[in-house]
C-alpha cells in the first residue's frame, strides 16, 4: 500500500478539532454540551436572502464567471461604500468562503519559504494554508495585558527580515475579540511603506465593532493601497458560515491577476450561495444593527461573568464576537478536553477552544481558551455557570500559575 | 509596490483562457459564438434538485461536518450502488466540486518533488493543481490513432522512477471521450499492484458511456483496493456545474485522513448545493438515460460532420461529451483565435479548446483541438457548417500536415 504525503500527514488542525469526536460521544450518552468552541452563530441568516434562494427560477445550475457572477460584485461596490472604501467591481473577486480567499493570497503573493508576521495568538487555520503554500509563519506575541492589542511597531521591525513578505492581521480579531484603531492601522502602515510589504488583513468581522468604536479599513490606508490584500466573508455578518461565500478585494491589479489564476483553475464560486449573498445586500439595516446589539449583550455577558471567576484573567473584547481569557489551570488542552469528559452541572457542560493552537510560539496559551459568545444568552450564562463550576472542581486548577488580573 | 509570487504569476491557464476575453469583444460586437470550448452544457439541471433548493426551510445556514453532511453521503451509497460499487459513507469526502477533490487528492499523496504518471492529452487543469503542489506531471502519449486508447503497461513501465507515487486516468476520458474498459484497467491494476503506486481516476462522466458499453469503476479493482482513489462531481451528470459539489471516494483510510485535515481546514463544503446534490439521488432514472440519449446523438453528429471534412482525422468517442480531432492548420491556438476574430458565417462562429494546453510534452497538439458537444443538434449543425467552412478559409490550412484518416 503506498504511503500518504508527509505534507497530509503534517497538515496542522483547528484547536478543537481532536476534540469534536468526544464531544460527539458524551453528547450522545445524554450530555448537554454548550459550544463556545466554534465561530458557528445560533443567528438566523436573513430571511430575505433565504427567500431569495427558495425563489430562484434557475433552470441550469451553470458555471459562474471564476471570479464571481458581475451583478453580485456590482452590488457588493455599495456596500463597502458604506464603510467609505471606494471599489470598482474589478476589484472585489468572489471565493468559496474566507478560506480560499486566505489560500489564493497566500499562493498569490509569497513563493516557496517566504515569511508572513502575524500577531499571535491568530485563527489557527492560517497555520494549514500557510503550510500548503510552504510559508513560514513569523508570530509576534500580543498578551491579555494590553486585551491582545496589535504590538509596537519596534516589534515588527525587530523581525522583518529578508524573506518578509507580509504582515497579516485579523480586525476585530479572532481568537482575542480585539479592536485595532485607526491608528493603529497607521502605524503599521509606515512599517509596511518602509519596508515594501504586503499588509494582509481578514476583515470578516467588521460589522461587530462594540462601544461606538468606527472600524476603519485597510484598504482606506491611500498611502499604502497597492500593499492591501483584504480578505471577507460573508459567514459570519450574516450568519451563514455554510454558504461558503468570501472576497478577495484588493486595489493592487498584479495581485487580482495572480489570484485570478487560481480562480479559474477551481472554475468558479459556488453559484446557489451567490444567489444568496447577492440577497443579503438588499437585507434591512436594521437585521445587521439587531445581530451586533445581540452580539453586545452576549459580550458583556461574558465579561461580567468571567470577571466574577476567581483567578481567571478576562478584558472587554471590542469586537468580533471572542474573547481570550486566562485560566488558573494547568493545562488548556487537558481542562478542555476534562470539561466534555469529566464534568457536568446538571447534565451540561461546555465546550472551548484551548490557547495553545492559537499560537505559533511553543509554550504560549496553556492557560488560555478561546470563548466564542456564539449562543443566545440564556445559553451563554448557563455555560458560564457551567465554567465557573468546572474552574472550582478541576483537578488540574492552578491558583498561581498567573496573578489575577483584569484589564480594560 | 511588493512583487507577487512566482507561483501566482506561473499558475498555467486552460487552453481557451485566453480567448475568454476575445470571444467577449465579438460577441459585444454582434457576432454569434457556438461554445464547444467548455464542458457547460446546456442541458437543463433536474428540476426536482431545483425544487428541493426552493423547498428548503433552513434558517441558518450552518457550517455542514467537514466530509459533507452524514445524510447526503448516506445517500450516495445506494448511487454508487448501481454501479455495483459496495461503499460505506465514511468512503465518501463531500468536496467543493471536482476541482477541490483533485487538489486534496494531490496534496493528501504526493509531496513536493512527487510525479504522477497522466496519459496526455489530459484535462488541463490538472497541470495548475500539480503546479499549486509543486507536483510533477509525468506525462505519456496517447495517440489519435488508436482513438486515444490507454497506452500499453510497457509504456508506463517504461517512466516508472523512483519519484513517481501515482497514476492518473479520466474515464470516460476528457479531452478525447475516451472509454477505458474493464480489461485496460486490470491491465493498469499490474503495474500498481507492482510498483505499489496510487491509481487515480477521474470519474466524473461515468454515466456517459456509449455503444452499450460497460463502465467499471477502478474502486472494483478489488486487488489494488487501497491504492484507488476516485475523483467524483455531480457537475456533468446532473448538469449543475455551478453547483461545485464533488467527491473523493477512497478505502484507502490514510487517505482518507490526510484529506480529512484539507477538508477541516476549509471548513465545510458550499450548503445550498448540498441540498441539491442530494435530491439529484431521488432524480427519476429516466433523466439520466434520456441526457445520455441526447449526448449520443450530439456525439453521432460531430462524428459525422467531422468525417465530412477533408483533411479532418477523427473517430468516435466511446464516453463523456468530447471528442478530440486533428484539423489540416498550422497551429490550433492561431485557428481558434482566427475563428474568433476574423471568421464568420452568417454572422456566427465557433469557439473550440486548441490542443496544445492539453498535453505536457512540447509540440504536440498543435493541429489538434477538443470540441466539446454541450450544444443541442440544432446548435451543434450550425457550429459544424462555421467549423467546415472556416478549415476550407482558413489561410493557415497546410493541407499535407496530417494524413487524412478515420480511425474506429
């Protein structure tokens, strides 16, 4: 029998991915499990965009153009109107999902051994898409002191080196739910000047930025707009992670025509869920206004129930709908895992996504999970109660492992 | 401005790519383009597929299990079933299309530096994702005088180093439309089973077998079990390219696994379309038989027109829905583009695929090209009365080129 790749075999995994087949068990012997493991809302998708769906009078369910069908990249120019970015069609290319608009920007700007710098701890899928392309990761550390905020500049510098070739950042960010600023974006984009990189940005929560901070596109930095890859996503703004509908949206023509390559090798997007998205641009404001109020409570939720936990360090994220907090626990992966094997209040109990996946950097984030306040808050605060008893109870508790500590 | 990667820039293109943007300009212009350059046919999706999509009453449109949702691989067992393929779910990876199926195919088996032995022509883009894995592509000839039949074992034995992990076939076959039967299968089992390759084999038009021929799939090679690994698509069976739902369909359990980790990565495969590629499977039989009617006699009309043609070789297709023809011109790319641009009759023209793409050896198919018979008779008789005139026109007709002949 003929061996599998080393490159199969070595393809990293999503944190909690090991986790899922107990998780299936227990639930299936009668166990309640809360998941705040995965970025998988219990939102509806807008109605109208469903409906737009189930009146579709396609009769030949055609390959769409490789980069996406004209009328939804025309109508998709009005809705980064709305957030002051000015495109043409041109620039905007439909993929299936974020995912392959991260795996064409990668295979579209870095060769073979090329470096990326990304602020850890970051969605750990980068990781595989980086290793299909064989780029290396360069991690640079934000810590919960700061409630994960993008590094100095000096930090950057201190690791550009002579196979960077970009500096990819998440805002508001997953895993930390962090908010970067305008000026933030500012600063980084005098690194990226200075050094001639590209600066990548995944962008697919910015309709979930909280306490009236204005999100602020990288694509709206004029100085550096030939350095700009953003990546979107319509999973998560509209609660339809399955469409499998994302963009790569960039002003920097060499790119789109590098990107265009892989485009059309895969044929074209998914073409029911282009129905779909092109719907969600005639949704109501007020559907999205209604799912980020949600998103608010379920995050102050959150934070006022991991502030009450003894020992666990927490921060009020600013977007996203994560937050990244500390445990007094030994081992992140080990409680995670206890949680769904060992424990229950009431016959529930929760599941997380360990800190340690999220890091490039061994060592880091065996004390941290990753909450995704995905669940309506009656669910949530039953998870919180469900957590705060396990913090109790687990064996593995470590009370000075990390000084209590809350920021923000 | 950052320079984008040599892979971006050196990602191959499908044969017709490039006339994409031509044969846009004269369509704007008035003229009238029979497309015989892409496998989109025009046949109508099942409409019961259609109206299980519009029946749908899912309110979030959720991620689906990475391998596809359990009710739809379910389902494909009894499909495959009738093909006398004895399968389990967990041998079935729900995909992005065919396309995707193809690249954690690659990716799960071969490492970089690997080479996989492809009878040639081959479908182009088998050459981009080969590329994206930094795999290479072994290529041996078959030939337009035998019909575009398997070569012999001693031709493959002949290229079999130590770098090579795989073999590759498309049957029924894309470009030529030719059916591998039962007997050059085994024949290719020997050599598997010698050099313990992978065998694997694109089988994607399956249903469009013709003359009573018998289609066995390469997974009931029971010798050689494990090295099998299936390529699947519901895109030319059901008509519904646009759908992007495929399948990699492997015993092989390693396989499985390194696919596994590809799959997760991504997430999930397109939702909608999974809802449709599942009721295709309540799709009434005669569907399937009466697109295959229809084929056979698109196929039996290129067959007869092109052997009206003076200076034509040609032969008739066993499978699929192309046929691969030599024409008297000087080079198949400058014709296509020609027929584009500078031809007319009736105010219409033709667009085929040159053959040059579709071969990896240098200098072959430059006299070649692939019609694809996706147009009804109606359509199809009037692109064969451009295409016979236009070889009669053409300035660059060489007339002593090829031999005239009609094999099969």
């Amino acid at each position: 029998m003929p061996s599998v790749s080393k490159r199969g075999e070595q393809t990293p995994l999503s944190p909690f991915r090991k986790l899922i087949p107990i998780a299936d068990r227990v639930k299936a012997a009668g166990k309640k499990v809360y998941h705040l493991n995965i970025g998988q809302p219990d939102i509806e998708s807008p109605a109208a965009a469903m409906a737009a769906v189930r009146a579709t009078d396609t009769k030949i369910l055609a390959y769409s153009p490789a980069e996406g069908n004209a009328s939804y990249r025309q109508k998709l120019v009005g809705y980064y109107k709305k957030f002051d970015i000015d495109l043409e069609p041109e620039h905007i290319m439909v993929t299936t999902g974020g995912s392959e608009a991260i795996q064409f920007m990668f295979l579209s700007c870095l060769d073979k051994g090329d470096e990326v710098i990304i602020p850890e701890p970051f969605y750990a899928n980068y990781n595989g898409f980086a290793h299909i392309g064989d780029i290396k990761i360069k991690p640079i550390t934000s810590t919960i002191d700061t409630g994960f905020a993008l590094p100095d500049p000096e930090a950057f510098e201190a690791i550009i080196g002579p196979r960077t070739k970009a500096i990819f950042i998440t805002n508001p960010n997953n895993p930390t739910g962090c908010f970067y600023p305008k000026e933030a974006l500012k600063q980084l984009a005098s690194i990226v000047k200075k050094h001639d990189l590209f600066l990548f940005v995944d962008e697919v929560y910015r309709e979930f930025c909280y306490d009236d901070q204005e999100f602020f596109s990288a694509l709206n930095l004029l100085d550096i707009q030939e350095n700009v890859v953003v990546i979107d996503s319509i999973s998560k703004r509209y609660s339809a992670c399955g469409a499998r509908i994302g963009a790569i949206v960039t002003y920097n023509q060499q790119v789109r025509d590098a990107a265009s390559r892989f485009a059309k090798l895969r044929l074209s997007p998914p073409g029911l869920a282009q129905i779909f998205a092109e719907a969600t641009l005639d949704v109501e404001e007020n559907y999205l206004s209604n799912v980020k109020e949600e998103y608010d409570n379920r995050r102050q939720t959150v934070y006022r129930r991991l502030q009450a936990m003894p020992g666990v360090t927490s921060y009020k994220p600013g977007g996203a709908f994560y937050c990244f907090a500390q445990f007094p626990i030994d081992d992140a992966d080990a409680f995670c895992q206890w949680l769904l094997e060992e424990f229950e209040l009431d016959g529930a109990t929760v599941m997380l996504s360990p800190g340690q996946g999220f890091y490039a950097t061994p060592g880091l984030g065996h004390n941290e999970v990753r909450i995704a306040y995905v669940l309506n808050t009656t669910d949530l605060e039953a998870a919180m109660d469900c957590l705060e008893e396990a913090l109790i109870s687990y064996p593995g508790r470590v009370d000075n492992a990390v000084e209590a500590l809350t920021v923000n």
